[in-house]
C-alpha cells in the first residue's frame, strides 16, 4: 500500500510566512477555509533545533485539525516526505489567494 501523501502548505500568518507539513487538507465545510489535519513535524530530539520549527510545533502541539482562511493560504505542494516547518519574517507584498466574491446577504437580493 502506498504511503498517505505529505503536503507542505506555505501561508501569510500576522506578519510571517509560515510553512508546515500535513497529510490531511480538503475544503472546508465554512465557507472560504482550508481544513488541514495529521500535521507532521521532523524529530525535535535533535542537538540544534531550529528556533521558528520549535515554535510552531508548540503552537500546534494538541491541534488536530486547523482551519486556515483561504486568502491567507499562498501554496500548497504535494511532497515525497516532510522537511523542516519554518515561520520567517514576511518581506515585501504577498498576493492573496483568488476567491470568490461572498453572496449578498438575503435582505438586499
């Protein structure tokens, strides 16, 4: 049987670019979010860790499903196996994802 398949997805999150492993993501039953699960993160028992790869695994130790706002979302790849999970500073503009616009509410049609 083959391996469930790894997808490292890169978002804008309060000023960084955060980029993490899963192997769950599918649309989301709310309306204009990405739902991700089974996040993956390399072994932290490792001499040198890695500041920003420390702090995200804390901050979605416990998480077992996370909801990520569409236009925040900038790429997800499927990969052959996880890498390290970085958050870095953002520089320069990052271009929403495309979505489409919101209905109108029901009292102005």
């Amino acid at each position: 049987m083959a391996a469930k398949p790894i997808y490292r997805v890169v978002f804008h999150q309060q000023g960084e670019v955060w980029e993490l492993y899963a192997r769950e993501i599918f649309q989301s039953d709310l309306w204009g979010f990405i739902e991700i699960e089974e996040f993956v993160f390399q072994d932290g028992s490792k001499l040198v860790v890695d500041p920003s790869a420390d702090k995200l695994r804390h901050t979605f130790d416990g998480v077992t499903r996370s909801y990520l706002p569409i236009n925040s979302i900038v790429r997800i790849d499927e990969v052959e196996r996880e890498g390290p999970a970085r958050a870095v500073k953002s520089e320069g503009r990052i271009a929403e994802f495309p979505r489409a616009p919101m209905p109108p509410p029901r009292g102005d049609r």
